[in-house]
C-alpha cells in the first residue's frame, strides 16, 4: 500500500494549510485513516483519524475545532483542512492507514499498518 502526504509549507500564525493524503494498492473503504505528527525533540502524537467506512472523525484535544478532517472515498484520499495554526502545530506530519479497520479509529501509532513519509508544517510566530 502506497501513502503519500502533500500539501506542508509554510504559514504565519493564524494562517490555514490543507494537507492530502492519497492512498494505492490493497485499501478499501472499511480502513481508517490517521493523522500524526512529530515535533522537534518530541514525541509523535495523534492529530485527527478517519473512518473511510462511516465518516466518523476523531481529534486531538490540541486542535478540536479549528482542524477538520474529511474524505473522498472515489479517490482514497483524505483531507486535513487547518485553521488557525500556531506556532506549537509546527511539525512533521504524517498519514497512517489502519485496513479493515470499520468504525475503530486508532489513536496509537502502532495500531497503524502503512505510513506516508510526512510533509513539514511550519508556523511561524
């Protein structure tokens, strides 16, 4: 399976980014997706997850209300819509997908089977 992030760069504080994550290969519409990120010097952290079944969504505390996470289940892709980033959402982020995985969306990286290679998000302040 193929997992691809895009969408990083580059924002000043208060600014959005919308990150992508497409997918290939043996996935199906009973998969989650999860979004995780990793900052300089610490440890990575659930950001938001998917159910590709039913749509359901799950955040992180940290960004409840200002990141929303979507999907389009014809392009195996999902979407990371990012409002109001601070400077502490400044990170590595990366795209994770749980197969056959229903209404269940993992909050542990491990809980995971294939990973993208990340797309940096930098916020400045």
């Amino acid at each position: 399976v193929y997992v691809a992030e895009s969408g990083g760069g580059l924002v000043q504080a208060g600014g959005s980014l919308r990150l992508s994550c497409v997918t290939s290969g043996r996935t199906f519409n009973t998969d989650a997706r999860g979004w995780f990120r990793q900052a300089p010097g610490k440890e990575r952290e659930f950001v938001a997850g998917i159910s590709m079944y039913d749509g359901k969504t799950e955040y992180a505390d940290s960004v409840k209300g200002r990141f929303t996470l979507s999907r389009d289940t014809a392009k195996d892709t999902v979407h990371l819509q990012m409002n109001s980033l601070k400077h502490e959402d400044t990170a590595v982020y990366y795209c994770a997908v749980r197969e056959v995985s229903g209404t269940y969306i993992p909050h542990v990286g491990t809980h995971y089977d294939y990973w993208g290679q990340g797309t940096q998000v930098t916020v400045s302040s």
